[in-house]
C-alpha cells in the first residue's frame, strides 16, 4: 500500500486548519490582553479595543455597518438567532415561514421548532442540481410570511442559490431574508452593501479561523429576539461575556481569505479540476456522477457518487491510505446517513449510497490531490467491479 508522507486533508466544507497568523492575532488576547470587554478598568479597556477592531474590520470586510454585526459561537448559533429571533419579532398576522429542503441541519432544526410554536413552515423543492426554483419562491412567499431563509451555497454539493432574485421577492412583501453563508465565506463574493439581505449568518473556522465564534448580519431594519437573556452585550441581541480572541482571529481570518479572493477561488477550481480530471483518466465513464450544479456552484466543493462502491467502506479505505473526506455534511457524517440534500435532489439510491463529498483548501496542492484521486480511483474499480 503506496501512503503519501503526509496526510491529505479534503473535508475543509467540515472544517480548517487554522492558519498561523491567525493563531498569533489570537495569542495576546489569551494571555496580556485577557480582560473582560464590558469591564471599565484597563484589562476590560484592552479586550474590548481589540472586539471593537474586530467588528470594525469584518464590517469594512463584508460591507456593512459595525454595529450591525453580532459575535456568536459559531454558525449553528448565527442561524438559530436569525430564523428563531427574526421570526419571533414578527407581528401576529405573519406566521409563516419560507425555507428550502438543502438546508444545513441548523437552519432545517430551526425551522421545526417553528413549527412546534405554531408557525407555517414551507420547505421550498429543489431540482436535480440542487437549486431552487425562484417562482416556487414567488409562489410561497406571500403577505402572510415572517421570514425566508435561503443558503448561499450548499454545504454538501457546493450550489449556489439565487439569493438575489429571493431576497429581492422577500422584501417586496414585508418579509425578512435570512441567507445562511456559512461555505460562501470566504469562497464567493460577498457584499453586504449591495445584496437584498436582512440577515447572514458566518462561522470563523470555515476559513482558516478558530472554532467557537460566529457572525450574524442583522441590518438596522430588521426586528430580531435575543435567544439569549443576561448582560447586555452585543446590543442586547446575545447576552454574554464575548469571545473576544475568536473575534480577534476571525478579523484576521476573513482578511487573509479575502485578500486575493479572485485568486483563491482560481486555485480552488484548479484542485476541483485535478481530482475531476484524474477520475476522468482513470475510471470508465460511468463509474463516477458528478453531484449539483456544472457552473453555479462553490469552487471548494466536489461531490461524486461511485455507483456500485460503497461510500462508507470507500472513506474506510482512503482514511487507511492517509485521505479525509466526508459523506453528507460535517454535523451528521460520523453516522453515514443518507443525505438529505441528495434525496431532496431526487437522486436515485446507487447514487445516493455511493455519494462522497471533498472539499478543498489551505495546505492542498496538485500533486496531494491528484494521489487522493488515483486512491479513489483505486479502490472505486476494486469495490465495484470486484466481482
């Protein structure tokens, strides 16, 4: 068995490496600068120096306002204080909600418990791609309707939404639009200043940042419910003590991966094409199925389906060779569960049992990702055509 001397990381849509000047950025706040940012003494005026550089830097960042940007502890708690919080400040005549059926299980958990309250929720049909129709959208947002969450870009398939057309729809009548974009930091354009958006949420170590801290745009015209309840931080939309380093290395994180978007985004394509181009010289043509859109997608995504191999036994094989990849997303791929974004994509069950997502970034090259690719092919001929 031929291992590469290095392990090949391809499961970045799950989460990154941080990266070292991001680790240096944080370290002050660990260590000298360790005050509490809502304290009046020194060490409280340093920690909070540095929250309000943060915010002031991701703001100029993303295009928006500083104060409209609140800290979280990830992701998972941006898009609940979006969905939950914007929906709650909803008058009584608006009860319902507008989502899609390929949302990260954070937006989908959400949206249920929505439900449990009383609200109406529709979860808006995809097509084989994995993208929406938008006059489905038209059709299900009405005047009735507090909320619409649409994500960016897909987590297990990479494709992009029309958030555009949505948002604009969704402020038409009265309702608030909540984009989840969490992958699309970072990997696609994103400016604030000019999208019909009301809320989005980020998480830090999707890009090279540190675990455990979060963003969510809410704009000044959007009523939302704190989710939390103690101090007054954040503006009272999320009550506790800040994080005040992951906040320091999620600044510095954003500005890294921004800094040559265009370029990063190239690269990117340039390992999705390797991987792609090694399967396509090494595996017959229907060995392999390309998952999501050809064009509208995010470049650090690639999810293939092996029909006849198992995608359970094949991430076996290959984290044996030294390769990490996932199936389905990072929240529920340690059980292998069929995913729900392939199923809402009607794709048929061979596909589905064999589908397996990699995803790129920092510390990938050319040459690891085609090694991975030739494993994969590898064990693709051997569990599929074995007998």
């Amino acid at each position: 068995m031929t291992i590469h001397p290095e392990p090949i990381y391809l499961d970045h849509a799950a989460t990154t490496p941080m990266h070292p000047e991001v680790l240096e950025a944080m370290l002050p706040y660990f260590m000298s600068s360790f005050g509490n940012p809502s304290s009046v003494h020194r060490f409280g005026r340093e920690a909070k120096t540095g929250l309000t550089s943060a915010r002031d830097s991701l703001a100029a960042l993303l295009g928006c306002a500083p104060a409209e940007l609140v800290f979280t502890s990830g992701g998972t708690e941006s898009d609940n204080l979006a969905i939950l919080g914007g929906a709650l400040a909803a008058g009584p005549e608006r009860r319902r909600v507008v989502t899609t059926a390929v949302e990260h299980h954070a937006v989908l958990h959400a949206a249920a418990e929505l439900e449990r309250l009383g609200f109406e929720v529709v979860y808006l049909p995809v097509d084989g791609s994995g993208q929406v129709d938008v006059e489905e959208a038209a059709r299900a947002i009405d005047d009735r309707t507090a909320l619409v969450s649409v994500m960016f870009g897909n987590n297990e398939v990479g494709t992009l939404q029309p958030i555009g057309r949505i948002g604009e729809l969704a402020r038409s009548r009265g309702a608030a639009f909540h984009v989840d974009a969490v992958q699309a930091l970072g990997h696609a354009p994103i400016d604030l200043s000019r999208l019909p958006v009301d809320l989005m949420s980020f998480s830090a170590h999707k890009v090279n940042g540190p675990k455990g801290v979060g963003l969510l745009y809410a704009n000044r015209r959007v009523k939302l419910h704190a989710r939390a309840f103690g101090g007054s931080q954040e503006r009272s939309r999320r009550a506790g003590t800040e994080n005040v380093a992951g906040a320091v290395g999620f600044a510095k994180a954003v500005e890294l991966a921004l800094a040559d978007l265009p370029g990063r985004i190239a690269e990117l394509d340039r390992l999705r094409e390797a991987m792609l181009s090694t399967f396509e010289r090494l595996l017959p043509p229907d060995a392999f199925v390309v998952n999501g859109h050809k064009a509208e997608r995010l470049p650090q995504v690639l999810n293939v389906s092996f029909p006849g191999a198992s995608a359970e036994t094949l991430l076996m094989n290959l984290d044996l060779d030294g390769v990490a990849a996932a199936s389905g997303s990072a929240c529920s791929s340690g059980s292998l569960q069929p995913s729900h974004v392939l199923r809402a994509m009607d794709v048929p069950a061979e596909r589905l049992r064999s589908a397996v997502r990699f995803s790129f970034g920092r510390g990938n090259c050319l040459n690891s990702v085609t090694f991975a690719a030739e494993k994969v092919a590898t064990h693709v001929k051997r569990l599929a055509y074995m007998s």
